[in-house]
C-alpha cells in the first residue's frame, strides 16, 4: 500500500522552513501532498494559484517528483482522506508550536482517525510569515528565508 502524507498549511507565502518540512516528508513517504487550505474568514497576502505554481517550480528545481500540491477549501482531514493520505504532517518550529499541534492532532485523529507526524521546521523555521513581510516591507533580503521561485512572486 502506498504510504501519503497530507502536509496542509496556509503556506502564504511558503518558506525555506516549509520546504525542509517537505523534502524531510518526501523520503519518508512515497507521495506528499501539499494542500495550500484556504480559508475564508483569513484574507491571503499572496493569491493561492500564484504561490501553488510558484511552489510547483520549486519542487521541481529540488527534484522532489514524489509531491504534488493542490488547493481545498474544506475540512484538511476531509481533502487528506480523499487523497488517500496514510498520515497528516506537520511542521514544528518551537514548544509553542508543540502544544498547538497536539491539539489539533487530537482533534483530527477524532475527526479522521489520521495520526500525525511531526517534522522539525529546521534551523530556519522558527522564521514566520509575519517576520517575512516586514523583511519584504523593509527591502531586506530574503534569500535565506524563502525559495527564489517564491521570492520572484512576492515581489511583484
């Protein structure tokens, strides 16, 4: 049986710690899935087919051919059992992150009878989308912090 794992976020915009995430993901599974969640009461920076096509690129230029990204608008739980997905993954930058995650952990193995697995963010993940923006707002560079696929979209 193939193994998938469901690796859902905002990812607005997807960071170098996200695609540690992934790459770490992608020799644990045989299929990663990326679900870009949207959510209508939270108002995105970047429009969604942008940054998933931005990401699509990235992943080829890593080689990761074993990840494929989509969008959904239900339920992660509900998009991860349609794909057939073994277990959810989650990125985890701090003990903050920690506790967060294993209440929604909790809630999903409830909801989907999905477990979770957690994947350390890596020495750059402690980095979020709201330090990304006023780095962005402040002409700083982001190379360090995200992929150039994703800087070259944020910028326009």
């Amino acid at each position: 049986m193939e193994k998938i794992g469901f690796y859902a976020g905002s990812f607005d915009p997807f960071t170098k710690g996200h695609l540690h995430v992934v790459k770490i993901s992608a020799q644990l599974f045989d299929k990663v899935i990326i679900g870009i969640g949207i959510n209508p009461t939270k108002e995105r920076r970047f429009d969604t087919n942008v940054m998933l096509e931005a990401i699509q690129r990235v992943l080829k230029r890593e080689g990761l051919s074993n990840v494929e990204v989509i969008s959904y608008d239900n339920l992660s739980v509900d998009t991860a059992l349609k794909y057939n997905a073994s277990f959810l993954i989650r990125g985890i930058r701090n003990g903050m992150d920690y506790d967060f995650e294993e209440t929604l952990a909790t809630f999903n193995k409830e909801l989907s009878n999905l477990d979770t697995i957690y994947v350390r963010a890596g020495e750059i993940g402690p980095i979020n989308s709201t330090m990304i923006m006023d780095l962005l707002q402040n002409n700083a560079d982001l190379t360090r912090f995200l992929p150039e696929e994703i800087i070259e979209v944020i910028k326009k």
